[in-house]
C-alpha cells in the first residue's frame, strides 16, 4: 500500500466562558492564539488537510478559521456536522 492515510483529531480552542448558549461561546484572545499556534504546527509538519467536519458551534468555527488561515490551507473542503453531539 502506497497512500498512506492519517486522521487528525482536534478540540476546540480555549473559549469563553459564559455566552447566551453554550453554542454562542466564542474563543478567548489565548483560544485565537492557540489554534493559530496549531495552524503553523500544520503548515511546518507539511500536514494539509483533504476533508474537516467542523461543528457549527461558534468556538469550533473560529478555531477551524484561524487554523486555516495561519497554516494557509487551501482545496480543504469543510462540512458542518453537530450529530456528535
């Protein structure tokens, strides 16, 4: 077997505490920073990537958004998804 395959996991940045749901929280200045830490932990491992479900809770979308950004990831396509929860 050539295509060697690798799954990566990942939680969501460190978020606010209190919002009007738990839904709504969004990521603290340290949260940003992090998934932004992890964005070029990516890019330096030349990991990009194929497929992310994301969930649509504010917190998991901004974390995707600022790990995409940094590590600049593109052709990546992305799916809302909340039936783990």
């Amino acid at each position: 077997m050539t295509d060697r395959r690798r799954l990566i996991v990942m939680r969501h940045a460190k978020a606010e505490p209190f919002a009007p749901s738990d839904h709504a929280r969004p990521l603290t200045y340290r949260g940003i920073a992090s998934a932004r830490d992890v964005g070029d932990h990516l890019r330096d491992g030349g990991l990009a990537p194929d497929y992310a479900i994301v969930s649509s809770a504010l917190r998991t979308r901004q974390t995707w958004e600022a790990l995409v950004e940094t590590a600049s990831i593109t052709g990546c396509s992305s799916g809302t998804s909340d039936s783990a929860r």
